[in-house]
C-alpha cells in the first residue's frame, strides 16, 4: 500500500475534481463549477488558469476582474504547492499519459533509447511563447482552440463529440511515438506551471545517505533529468519541471525522497 | 547554433500552421450567442470558455420538468469537437431548445470574462431587462410561410415573448380570392430579441420564421444616408460642413449622346 499512496491519492484528487465540476453543470452543485479556463469555488472565489488568461490578454482583450484575480489565486495556489502538481494532480490528460507509459512499459517500447532530434524536452517552452504569438496575431487565445485538457475536462462535463479524437491522439503519440510526448515535451500549459514550479515551495527532498542507488525512482518518473542529485547530494528537486507526483517516494524502498518545504536560503 | 536555427525554423513553421488552424476554425457565422454577448469577432477573442453560463441555464429553477420534476435539456450548449463552432463556446439552437428569456437571466451575470455584457441587458435603471438582449433577428420567409399563402397562423405571433411588439400582424386583402385577409407577420427588429420561440413554434416542415445571428440577418445602410426626417438622425449631419465637389462636363456629350450607337 505505501508502494502507491502518492498514486491512489493523486487518482482521488484528479477523479474528485472532474466530479466536482460534473455534478456543477449535472446536479447543480456549487463547489467546483466552470472549466480549468475559469472556475468558481463554492460559488464565490474565482479562479482562471494563468497560461488561458494571458493568451486572451495577448490578444488585447480587457479581460473581466474575476479572471485576473483568479489567474492570480492559481499563480499563487501552486507557487505553494509546486508549479506541475496541476499537471500530475490535476490535469485529466495526465491520466491518459500515465496509462500510454504504464502501455508502453507492458510493451518493451522503452527497449532502445531514442533520440528525438526535434523534439527537445524545452519544445514546450518554444510553443507557450508561440501559443502568445499565436493568440496575439489570429486574435484568439490559440492554445484553447486545441487544448487536449480543456476538451477532455469539457468532454467529461458537457458531452465529447469529436473531441474524443484529440485524446485518443495524445495516447497514440505517447504509446508508440514519443516516450512522454504529451506532457513532457509538447504541452505549453505544463511549460507555463513550470515556470511556476521553480519557485516553488513544496518540493521533493532527496536523502543521499539513505541512497543506496537502486534507480527505482529514474524508472518511474516522468521528467528524470530532474533526478539528477539521486545518489549524489542531499538536495531538494528543484527542477520546475518535477510535477509533484511523488511516484519516486511512492517506490524508494529506502525513504531517501520525501516532500518537505524548501530551504530558499541555501544555495 | 544549427539547432537554435532549426528551432527558430520549426517554431515559425509550427506558427504558420497553428495560425492558419486558429484562423479557419474561428469562421462560424452561423452561430447565435446567449444573451448579452458581445459583437461576435469579440466574443470569441473574449469568452475564456469556462461554460458557466451553460451550467447556469441548465441549472435555473425555470428549467424542470413539471411532470418529473427533474431538469431538462438547457438552452446553452457548450461546443464540441463535430459542432463546427470553435470549441468550447457557449451556443444554442432555436429548434432544440429556444431562449426561453428568463427574467433574472442567470447566464449573464456569471461570466467572469467579460465575453457577455450585463449592462448591455440592463435597463436605465441598472436592473436585469432581458427584452433588450439582442441575440439574433427572426427573419420570415414568405414563400414557405403559409400565412402569406392565405391560410390562417399566427404560431409565430403568438409565441413571441413580447407579443404584439416583435411580431405584429398586418391586415392585408387577398385578391386571389376576393373576400379574405392575409394576415402577415412582420418582425421589428428593434424589439426582437432573438430567443427562437417563434422558430420552434412554426407549424411548416422546416421553419419559415427563424432566427439568424444579427451579423448575418440586417443590412447597413450606411452613414452617408440620413433620415432628414427623422429628428435625432438629422442631428447626425448638424455639424456637417459643405463639401463643393465639381466634376468636371464634357461639353459634347450632352450633344452628341443620340449619335453614339450607345443608347440601349
């Protein structure tokens, strides 16, 4: 059981939270209402999503008070809770991925290392600044029209139409294409919490002398280049790119990793 | 340097493509919007796609069913993939389920983003009216609508929410038969709303009355037309000044105009 806390816990948030905002459009519910663009919290705290805000400000567009006070709640939200724990406690497409690497995995297609020449790990940075280029330009917020997560959350709420198609595709790319394709190369939504997660106060900590390098932790994580203290120094993950999803502490069999607060002074 | 120009290459050719996509799927006009939305080019830069206005009609006191007691189907829908209206903004289709123009207008005051406008649905006096919203124009088709046939209906009339104001019935002799009226319904499109009650209640196969979205169904005259007979109009031109705009004449057409073969 402890093998999998941080997973089983994860899978209750992101299942609870697409729940919650089902059974606002549903039942009528008044806690989690809207779509991750912008939601209401039990009927009055505004919430937005900072990436979704600032490609509708990109387009010129003077946005409602409600939403730059809930892209700022968000921002600071998962400043304290780890810029990508949207993405791995959150995000609904972050179970589809991890379903197409748990595949992917089962099928031995992780044999040979494979070398994506075009496609870098920073691709998603590239196309969050060109999502704002984009946006500006056409006049829409651009990452929207497109975006896997909100048509699959929309999906789950309203009904997914064609829309299936998009999802289905991401899980297709990550299982026979790219080894964590979606989430961590392409998508700029997670590029944005990233940017986030490096300031971060909850963080992974590693704990060298309890270490004994079995490398369970590089296996299942998603981003391992964040990993890159693992039997080296006693640190913390300060990588924006760790989601917080605490499979490494879920599967290290000798609690060399766990979550605690960052030392901002040490250097 | 070779890969930092090949990254610069596939951004800008992934910005073309991501450009000309957004551009095409942005291309509905066909669309009608809840109330209270913003000119259309600006609703879809403005609404952050969120569907609390769709959840906020599905979920209004108004919408249970009497019968069951449970809700029923809600007039806002939420595009999909398949819908062919960008995604994931709010919009409704007279014939499935009309705007039923609910008094407290519960859709409105939800958006966060600005993309629907509550003071443009509020009266003088700062309080919800949903009579000004303008969603759309109904727009009659006479040759398929029965009434301008001589056969008598006034399902449009009737089920307009603001009766005898959006839609009015003029009298009119029928010289086909000699001793009948046609009794035509003429929308204002000052007070129509656009709700679609009319459309969902017309008896014809395919709707003769139907609601079009206001870019689609009225024409522009222009501002260099003015209605001197109409006071505030008139006020347009007060301040005008006299343009003297001299074209120079040919002397010999006047003259010559019946022996240039020309004439038909």
């Amino acid at each position: 059981m402890n093998k999998i806390k941080y997973l089983l816990l994860r899978r209750f948030t992101q299942v609870g939270i697409l729940i919650l905002y089902f059974g606002a459009n549903a039942y009528g519910w008044n806690i989690l209402a809207g779509t991750f663009g912008s939601s209401l919290l039990f009927g009055t705290i505004p919430l937005a999503d900072p990436y979704t805000t600032l490609q509708v400000l990109a387009t010129g567009f003077v946005l409602g008070a409600d939403v730059l006070l809930g892209a700022v709640i968000i921002t600071f939200f998962y400043f304290i809770v780890g810029g990508r724990a949207f993405c791995s406690w959150v995000c609904p497409i972050n179970m589809v991925t991890d379903l197409a690497n748990w595949l992917r995995r089962k099928l031995k297609l992780d044999k040979d290392e494979v070398n994506y020449r075009f496609l870098k790990r920073n691709a998603r940075y590239w196309i969050m600044v060109l999502g704002l280029i984009v946006s500006a330009v056409v006049g829409i917020s651009a990452f929207e029209v497109l975006s896997p997560i909100t048509i699959m959350q929309r999906g789950i709420i309203f009904g997914f139409g064609s829309g299936i198609a998009v999802v289905l595709a991401i899980f297709l790319f990550d299982v026979f294409g790219v080894k964590n394709g979606w989430c961590g190369h392409l998508c700029p939504l997670g590029a944005s919490y990233s940017l986030i997660g490096k300031a971060s106060v909850i963080r992974v900590e590693h704990d060298h002398e309890a270490c004994t390098a079995c490398m369970e932790c590089k296996v299942v994580c998603p981003e391992n280049h964040v990993l890159h203290m693992i039997n080296k120094e006693s640190i913390h993950v300060l990588d924006g790119e760790c989601t917080n999803c605490g499979r490494c502490i879920d599967v290290c069999g000798d609690d060399a990793l766990k979550f605690s607060i960052r030392n901002y002074l040490k250097k | 340097m070779a890969t930092t120009l090949q990254s610069v290459g596939l951004t800008a050719l992934g910005g073309l493509l991501w450009s000309g996509y957004t551009d095409e799927v942005k291309a509905s006009p066909l669309v009608l919007r809840p109330p209270g939305a913003i000119k259309e080019d600006d609703f879809l830069t403005a609404c952050i796609k969120c569907g609390l206005c769709a959840e906020a009609c599905q979920n209004r006191e108004t919408n249970l069913d009497k019968e069951t007691g449970l809700a029923k189907e809600g007039t806002l829908k939420m595009a999909k993939g398949g819908d062919h209206k960008l995604i994931g903004t709010p919009y409704f289709i007279p014939t499935e389920v009309p705007c039923y123009m609910c008094e407290e207008i519960p859709c409105v005051p939800v958006c966060p983003s600005g993309a629907l406008d509550q003071l443009s649905v509020s009266n003088d006096k700062g309080e919800l009216d949903i009579n000004k919203a303008s969603m759309g124009l109904a727009v009659v088709h006479k040759e398929s609508c029965i009434a301008y046939w001589g056969i008598q209906c006034d399902a449009c009339y009737r089920a307009c929410p603001l009766l005898g104001e959006a839609i009015t019935i003029e009298m009119q002799r029928n010289e086909r038969t000699g001793k009948h009226t046609f009794m035509l319904p003429i929308v204002h499109d000052d007070v129509c709303t656009g709700c679609g009650l009319c459309e969902i209640a017309c008896v014809t196969e395919k709707p003769a009355i139907f609601v079009l979205p206001n870019e689609v169904s009225k024409g522009v005259a222009g501002d260099h037309y003015v209605k001197g007979w109409d006071k505030k109009d008139q006020d347009r031109v007060k301040n005008a000044k006299e343009i003297k705009t001299t074209t120079e004449r040919s002397n010999k057409s006047s003259a010559d105009y019946l022996n240039s073969g020309d004439l038909y």
